[in-house]
C-alpha cells in the first residue's frame, strides 16, 4: 500500500441515483458505502475517503453557494490527500469545472470530476469506468508530483481540462467535448498523458481559495430576430454586472441602432460584456467583419475561444474578487487557468 490519499467528493447526480418507488423517476441515492457497490475500489494501492453531501443534488441545482462548500472541502482537506475526485452530475460539469478552475489558486494537486450517463446500479453503467480511471489519474504522480494538477474532467477514456469542456450529448455516453483544447489523457490499455498540454503552476505558490462569486450574471444569445424588448429586459435587470454575449460565427451581432445601443448604455453602466460564439469550434474574431467591429467600437471585450461555461463562471470570478471595470477587462482576455488560447 501506498501513502497516498485520495478524497471522494460525492454531490450527487446519475452516477449515485436510483429509480424512485413512488414515481420511477431517478433520485439521489446514498453513497456512503461506495466500495460495496465498487469492490474495485479496495484493489487500489492507495486509500480512498468519501465525503457525501448530506442531502446529494442533482446538478441542476448547482449553484455559486455549493461551488463554496465544495472549495472549502478541498482546502480544508489539501494537504492531507493527494487528490480529489468530484462526483457531479453532468448536466452542469462544465460550470462546476469552469468555475473551481478559477477558485483554486496556484492547484498542484489533481481535482477531477466526473460521472455517469447511466446509474451505477445498471448493468451497463458507464459510472464504474469512470470512477475507477479517475481514481487513478487524481493519484497519479511523477517524482513525487501529480501528473496532472489542474482541475479537470474524466468522461469515457478521455481526461479533458475542465474549464474547456461541454456537455454536448443527452443521450450518448460520450457526453463532453472539448473542442478548442487538446485532451490531457487517453485511457486505453494505458494512460497516455499528453504532456505538452498539462498546465503547472510555478512551485512554491501557495494554494488558497477564493468563495466570492458574484451572481448578478447573464447570457444573451442573440438570434435573427431578437427584440428590443427581450435584449433590454436582460440588461437592465436590476443588479446586473456582468453579461456573456452569445453572438454568431465568429462574434458577430446584428448592426441595428437599437440593439447596439442597448449594449452601449449598459456598458456605460459599468456591464461588463464579453462575447463568446456560438459556435462549437473556432474563436472570436471581431475585427474580421463590419458586424463584430461594431462590438468592439462600444466596448464588448473578446472571449477568444472561450466555452460559455467558462467564460461565464470567469466574469462571477472576476466580478466577485476585484473592483475595477478595466482591469477585469484587461484580465478577461488573459489565459488565468488555461481557458483561452491566448497568453
Ligand atoms: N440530471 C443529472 C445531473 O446532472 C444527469 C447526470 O448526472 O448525468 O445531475
């Protein structure tokens, strides 16, 4: 056996569910007792902790408050496990990935999150797998370091860092995508890290967290069509700060006066925009055409190749942990923990 130790953040979600008696609809069961449900569990050569929300939640019901209790379980719990592995529903992986990304600070341990498509009491559970290799990859280390200290996601043979990743498929088990980032690890018959890709913080930082995310947020996906009175409902609403604008292509939005001026004076306000497309893959690019210029003229700052999801939970980050609008923007377009292509 070895020294090492591995903690298992159980928050719900598929992979610990079970049907309901009263209305056959799946509901949260308990996981207290994990390693009678995986008897693999006890052939590691390290020894695995489970801590259980009390009352597990489908992750539907993830929120900037449960982001909070889950970084304060994993500092008050660093330097005693080697690793963590977060069980999560998959619905809102990514934000809770995206978001834990920036909430740790100078990470040099491995936090992985993963799930299931199908319950881990079904015959054809993806749950054991991916339990199993994330195990083995938030224990993984080289000359006494984790091979991979970030926080990322394990789903079905692919390791992929966290903050880039979508929820894309309802329905295969193959769920994630990670489509403007290369993954970190391929799960076969072995391993396979993919080294250059691996982010380290510099050595001796220390870790600490941050709980302070703000939640006056939105996301504005533009459509043909929109109206002037759905674009302004969204950003006047009382408190706002920050706002993901969900534009097309490659950031470009319409160029009716109305539209840009309801950006503009919400801007002018202090709104913090940042514009993400829509597509899958591919980067923002505003200047490439009149429709994207105009964005840029009235202050929206580019997400560059940024998820939604991350680039979402980056502005509550932002917005909850520093005071001046130029400066967030400024910091908006830096890579803090690898969510961009860009330095
Ligand atoms: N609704 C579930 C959840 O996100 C789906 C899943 O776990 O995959 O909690």
């Amino acid at each position: 056996m070895s020294d090492r130790n591995i903690l298992i953040i159980y928050t719900g979600g598929t992979i610990g569910m079970v049907k309901s008696p009263v209305t056959q609809s799946l509901v949260p069961m308990d996981f207290s007792n994990i390693s009678d449900k995986v008897p693999e569990l006890k052939m590691f050569n390290f020894k695995i902790r489970t801590i259980t929300f009390e009352s597990p939640i489908d992750s539907s019901e993830m929120c900037p408050e449960i982001w909070a209790k889950l970084v304060h379980l994993i500092k008050d719990n660093y330097d005693n496990y080697d690793g963590f592995v977060i069980l999560h529903g998959t619905d809102t992986m990514s934000y809770t990935a995206s978001a834990l990304s920036f909430m740790l600070h100078n990470l040099q341990k491995p936090v992985v999150l993963t799930g299931s498509q199908l319950p881990m009491g079904t015959i054809r559970t993806d749950g054991k797998e991916n339990l199993i290799a994330a195990l083995e990859i938030a224990a993984a280390q080289e000359n006494n370091q984790a091979i991979v200290p970030e926080v990322c996601i394990f789903f079905q043979a692919k390791l992929y860092r966290g903050n880039r990743t979508t929820k894309y498929n309802a329905e295969n088990l193959m769920a994630f995508r990670s489509d403007n980032y290369p993954h970190l690890a391929d799960v076969g018959i072995h391993i396979k890290y993919n080294y250059p890709y691996i982010r380290y913080t510099t050595m001796g930082n220390m870790f600490s967290v941050t709980d302070r995310m703000e939640p006056n947020v939105a996301i504005l996906k533009i459509f043909p069509g929109i109206t002037r009175s759905v674009v302004s409902s969204i950003l006047t609403a009382p408190g706002l700060r920050g706002v993901v604008l969900e534009t097309f292509g490659s950031g470009n939005a319409p160029t009716a006066p109305w539209f840009l001026g309801e950006l503009r004076s919400a801007i002018e306000r202090g709104v913090i925009m940042i514009n993400v497309t829509q597509c899958m893959v591919g980067s923002v690019e505003m200047w490439r055409y009149d429709t994207g210029i105009h964005l840029m003229e009235i202050g929206v700052v580019s997400g560059y190749d940024i998820t939604t999801e991350a680039a979402l939970t980056k502005l509550m980050y932002l917005l909850g942990n520093y005071t001046d609008v130029s400066e967030i923007k400024s910091i908006l377009n830096k890579s803090l923990r690898g969510e961009i292509s860009i330095r």
